[in-house]
C-alpha cells in the first residue's frame, strides 16, 4: 500500500454510520495510511476496559484485519518523502495530544452537509469555534492538507465527510 493511501468502510449496523451514509450517500468510516501506519479518529473499545475510548489512533495492518471490509485508494500522485514525514509528524501529534472524537462535530456536519455549498459560499461555519477534537475525515484531512496538498479547495477541513476522498480525483481505488 501506498504512503497516502486511504481506506473507506460502509457502515456497519450501529445507528451513527447508518446516518453518515444516509445523509452523505457514502461511506461511513475513513482512515488514512502513512509511513507503514494507519491512523484514523474514531471510537473503539480495548479489550479489559469497561468504557470505549475515543481519539486517533495508531495501527498496524494486523489490527485492521478485524475492522470489516473497506475500499483501497492509493494516491494518484505519489506522496514525496517531504509530504509523507509533513503529514506522519501531523498524525503522530493527534495521537499524542489524545484528540477526543467530538461527537458534536459529527451532529454538526450531519446538518451542515447537504447546505455545506451554503455555508462555502459566505465563508463561515456555524460553531466554527466550538471545533474541539475531531471525527474520522476531519482529521484524515488535516493530515492531506499538512502535505501541502488541497484536495478540496474552497471546503474546510471539519466539513469534510468520507464521502469526499471517495469523489475526489486524487485517489483512485484499487
């Protein structure tokens, strides 16, 4: 797999990624791949411990083997060594500053998305201050856009919805 390569995973039966793919029409879960590492922004539940715990995380690829399936898609413009550190330093930072998967930003985007063109035009978000944490694509793309990389001009980086890496052109699945 290709550094910048990210995985898309449908929704599975809880209630929060069947409302991500009902009001997105997409995936419900993005991770990104960087330096031999997955990372992604999610909530999880370790083995011994009574609550789930929530934030980035840091993976290898015998740990993904029991998140469900996924789609592939690798860069179409490969990452340069300068990119690939700029963008593992960002996701090595998320992990250690335990960035809490803000569950209010996902309600958020949730209503903001099918106005999302809307709210791009007047150039202001509503709760753009309260940003505090993160979800799964917010963060995927902080980590794109620490390369040096926009894939998305014109769309701030806690607007973005899994469904975005699916569309965009810099990626192909594979």
């Amino acid at each position: 797999m290709k550094d910048g390569s990210v995985l898309t995973f449908p929704p599975g039966p809880d209630p929060v990624g069947q409302a991500v793919k009902y009001i997105t029409g997409g995936p419900a879960h993005v991770a990104i791949f960087i330096g031999g590492l997955f990372f992604d922004d999610t909530v999880w539940h370790q083995p011994g411990k009574l609550l789930p715990v929530s934030g980035v995380r840091e993976s290898l690829q015998a740990d993904i083997a029991g998140w469900g399936e996924y789609t592939i898609q690798e860069p179409v413009a490969p990452w340069s060594d300068a990119e690939i550190q700029a963008a593992l330093e960002v996701a090595i930072t998320q992990v250690n500053l335990r960035r809490h998967y803000n569950i209010f930003l996902l309600l958020v985007d949730a209503i903001l998305y099918p106005t999302r063109w809307f709210w791009d035009r007047i150039g202001w978000v509503p709760f753009g201050s309260w940003y505090l944490g993160g979800v799964c694509s917010s963060f995927a793309g902080l980590v794109v856009r620490a390369t040096g990389r926009d894939p998305w001009p014109g769309i701030k980086t806690q607007e973005l919805v899994p469904l975005d890496f699916e569309l965009n052109r810099e990626w192909r699945i594979v």
